[in-house]
C-alpha cells in the first residue's frame, strides 16, 4: 500500500530572487531569463515520489516577493507545514531580508505540535559564481543553526543545481512531523 501525503509549502523571499524559476525548474523542468514579477501568488503542484511506499504531494504557494508586508500574508501562510527561503547571492539586501521572512514566518504560522515549519535556505543564482556573496557562504551552517532552518543549498534555477536536494531536505523534514 502506498501513503499519499498533501503538503502545503511556502516558497519566498525578497522580489527577483528566483522563487518562480525554481518552481518553474522543478515542475515543469523549464528556466526562462524573462523576468515576470508575481503578482499575489501563483499555485503549482509537485509530486514527489519518496520511496516506493511514500508519495508526496507539494502544493508550492509562490509568494510575490512585494507581498511581504501586505496584509494578505496570514492567509497565504495558514496551514502551511513548511517552506523554502531564497535570496539571491548576487544581491546582498536579499540575504539581509532572510531573518525578516523567517521572523514573519514564525509569527504567522505554526505546526500542531507548536514547533516552527522545516524552512530550507537557498542561496540562488550560485551560476553567477564571480558575484556578491559567495565567498560568505560557507558561515551559512552556523547562520542556519543559530535562525532555526533546517539547512541550506547553493541553486541555479539556470543550471539545474541542488533543487531536487533542496527539494528532498524539505520534504524529509516535514515527514519527520507528519
Ligand atoms: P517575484 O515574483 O517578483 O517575487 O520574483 P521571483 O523571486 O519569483 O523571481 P523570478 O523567478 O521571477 O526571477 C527573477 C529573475 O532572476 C529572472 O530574470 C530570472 O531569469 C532570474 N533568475 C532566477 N533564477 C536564476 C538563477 O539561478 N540564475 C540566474 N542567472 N538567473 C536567475
Ligand atoms: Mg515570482
């Protein structure tokens, strides 16, 4: 017998920092250099097969990345059971807004048993490997310890790097609650 699961997750961040692209990169195995703000949230789905008897079904909530102030963020929130956290390594104030999405995300929302949501860091656009923040990653682990995600990983929407792992530390984290 399989297990379905449904789970709802949150995926945001400061505007432009790629959380449509990776989206689009996971679902539909697409990347576009168009850029099209979000407007409101847009939903997607993703099915994850974990093991043979675990299917997991993600409703990825794409968040425009202006909302982060708008009244709207409590519902958008509600019932979610975990989230992704981008921000662009090429643009420092997206990393300086990270710590603002994970305050307003753990004063929106929680899990039933009163612990914060598995939130997974992504530090995107790693392509743009000559830019900005880069050479600071590796104090992310502390960074990640000390802020209550439950890891991070390097992204390229672009080139396809460590979404599906990203993907897989998310999931297994919000397994460990379901
Ligand atoms: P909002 O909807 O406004 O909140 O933005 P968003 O976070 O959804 O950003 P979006 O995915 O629309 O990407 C913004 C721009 O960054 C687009 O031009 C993308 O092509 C580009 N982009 C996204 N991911 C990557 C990446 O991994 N590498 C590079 N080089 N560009 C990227
Ligand atoms: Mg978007």
């Amino acid at each position: 017998m399989q297990k379905e699961h449904l789970f709802k997750v949150l995926v945001i961040g400061d505007l432009g920092v790629g959380k449509t692209s990776i989206i689009q990169r996971l679902v539909q195995r697409v990347f576009s250099q168009h850029y099209r703000a979000t407007v409101g949230v847009d939903f997607w789905l993703k099915v994850v097969e974990r093991d043979q008897r675990t299917v997991v079904r993600l409703q990825l909530w794409d968040i425009a990345g202006q909302e982060r102030c708008g009244n709207m963020m409590r519902v958008y929130y509600r019932d979610a059971v975990g989230a992704l956290l981008v921000f662009d390594v090429t643009r420092a104030s997206t990393f300086e807004a990270v710590l603002k999405w994970k305050g307003d995300l753990d004063s929106k929302v929680m899990l039933s048993n009163g612990r914060s949501v598995p939130t997974v860091l992504l530090a995107n656009k790693a392509d743009q490997s000559l830019h900005g923040l880069r050479c600071q990653l590796p104090r992310l682990d502390a960074f990640c310890r000390d802020n209550g995600f439950v890891g991070w990983f390097e992204t390229s929407a672009k080139e396809d790097t460590n979404i599906d792992a990203a993907i897989q530390c998310l999931v297994d984290n919000i397994l460990v609650n379901a």
